[in-house]
C-alpha cells in the first residue's frame, strides 16, 4: 500500500477533506511564522547543517540522497555525520546507531545508513538535541546531514534540499490530509536546491536537479557476502516486497532488470513478521535494503536485497561546495 490514491486526484474524498486540510495549512503556516520571526527560537550546533528533506507525505528518495552526500562530503576531505528522527523508533532521546542496530530500536532508514554510510549516525525526536549530542560525542564532525527535517525548524540549517518524486509530483497540490503537502508548494522557492527522483512525469520542475536510483546487484539476507546480478532470477518467477513510500517504483525498476515479480506491496515503514514473507512455495523473496533491515533475522535463504545507489548531477556536489565555507563562518 502506498501513499492513499485520493491524494494524487481532486476527487470526491479529497474535497470532503479540504476543511481539515486548510486547518492544517494554517497551523503549518502559522509555526512556521514562529521560527521565521523568532518567537520560537531555532539552535545551532556550530557546524553547517544540510536539511535533506520535502514537501510532501511519503517516500521521495531521501535516504539514497543523504547517503550520497555523505560519501561525497567524504570524498571531499570532510567529516559528516547524519541525523534522523529514527521513525518507529521505541525510544526518543538522541543516541548512536550502530552498525548491527535492528529497526525497532532505531528506525529502518537509519539502520540502513549506519550500514552504509561509513560515518556516525544518529537519531533522536529533537533532532537539534541529537546533533548537540552528536557533537559531543564526535568532536571532529564538521557538517551535518539531517535526513528529513525540512519542517523541523527547531534546528537552524545552513543548506536546505528538497527531494520530489518524479511520477508522483506533489500530488493533487492540497494540504494533508486532503492531499499529501506539508507546507505549500512555494516553500520550494526557498530552498537551495530541488532534487527530483526520476523522470518529470508532470513537467511541473524543469530547474530541477535530477537523480536517479541505480542497481542491479542483490545482497542475500542470511549471507550479506553473497552477492548476484539480475541474471541470477531470470526465467523463474520472484516475489517483489516493497514496504517504502512508492513500491511502484521498486517494482518497476525490477522488470527493467527482467524479473517477472508477483508484487506484494505494504505500508511504508512496515513492521514485518516472518508471516509477511511466507508465500507458500520456493521462489525468490527480492526487497529493498530497507525492508532488508527488518527481515533479516527471520529471512530464509532465499531472501535478497536490492543494492540501490543514487547517481545524482554533478551540480548539486557542487552547489553543497561553493554554501558550505560561508556557512562555517556562520556556523
């Protein structure tokens, strides 16, 4: 199940909505005003901080994005570090992820980045308190990626990205819970740059900065050494999960590759049992690295993980370069 079907049209359900919906534009807009006038204040943690994060309810394709940046900051001679609310988490207070942590102690997403991001990662619901801490822990970071955030303005930022879904757009372009927007479409203005994850299906963002999900390699859940191309699941039939933000697009990007999925889509954020993956008969269980971190240990042997990169323009590495000497001398 994705992100409800009535939040992409203005139809009927969605109209009935639209009190509830200018309610919520209201309150958005009115604690916005708060932070921007400085009746609530915002806090610093003395480094740059980049907010990695968007407009609408769902998955845009955040993560691969924080996760590029890190390797990229990495590449560039600096020491980053990422934060994130850690969604699903049973705790709240701000604490370090480790490599092995499991979903439900930490979240999903950022189980997934300490995997890969070869830099700390933590989490935690106030996520100024969590970079603060960071800090004290890690004295040598000297810039933040904040995954998700953009409307957590507890947190002053340096840089600010928006992340769009190409097939999805923003949707109807109603406020929560008529359609998906958590602040108008104008707050794209005032952000640094838009990313969009994919095709323009809507034409609406030409000036934006495109990214791409790439990946045709699989990553076995019981042997994480064990590694295959798409090859090794062609001519027989595979079960596709997907618990994410848009699982058509995980599904498609697997018949690209030539599988022939039976497709089972779940909630975004799923809390997977080994019930979910029991189909009754032998065939491939194929997933995102996501839903990975939380089927693992219950997967069978034949459970396999999508390895997705992004490949993003290079004007954006270069946009990160040229704001983040100003904002350490802001910082």
């Amino acid at each position: 199940m994705s992100a409800p079907e009535h939040w992409q049209h203005r139809k009927l359900k969605s109209r009935l909505l639209l009190p509830l919906a200018a309610l919520f534009a209201a309150v958005a807009a009115t604690r916005r005003l708060f932070w921007k006038t400085g009746l609530l204040r915002s806090r610093h943690p003395g480094v740059p901080v980049i907010v990695i994060g968007n407009i609408t309810a769902g998955g845009t394709g955040k993560t691969p994005l924080v996760l590029w940046l890190a390797h990229f900051l990495q590449d560039s001679g600096m020491r980053p570090a990422i934060i994130s609310r850690g969604y699903g988490a049973a705790r709240s207070d701000p604490r370090p992820v480790p490599a092995d942590g499991s979903a439900a102690d930490y979240g999903d997403e950022p189980c997934l980045m300490a995997q890969r991001a070869a830099c700390p990662v933590w989490v935690g619901a106030d996520r100024a308190a969590t970079a603060e801490a960071m800090r004290r822990a890690h004295p040598g970071v000297d810039v933040i990626l904040s995954d998700d955030g953009l409307q957590h303005y507890r947190l002053a930022r340096d840089v600010e990205i928006a992340v769009i879904d190409g097939a999805r757009g923003l949707g109807n372009g109603w406020p929560l819970p008529a359609g998906p927007l958590r602040e108008p479409p104008s707050r794209l203005a005032g952000v640094d740059a838009v990313v969009i994850n994919g095709d323009d299906a809507t034409g609406a963002f030409p000036q934006a900065l495109p990214m791409r999900l790439q990946g045709g390699r699989f990553r076995n859940l019981r042997l994480p050494q064990q590694v295959v191309t798409a090859v090794h699941f062609r001519g027989t039939p595979v079960h596709a999960v997907a618990g994410i933000g848009n699982p058509q697009r995980f599904f498609g990007h697997l018949r690209e590759l030539g599988l022939d999925c039976r497709e089972h889509a779940f909630p975004d954020h799923h809390p997977y049992r080994a019930a979910d993956l029991a189909f009754g008969d032998d065939a491939p269980v194929v997933m995102t690295e996501k839903d990975a971190v939380k089927c693992a240990a219950f997967a069978t042997d034949n459970c396999w993980a999508l390895i997705v990169d992004a490949e993003v323009d290079a004007r954006l590495g270069d946009l990160v370069t040229a704001r983040l000497p100003q904002a350490a001398r802001h910082g």
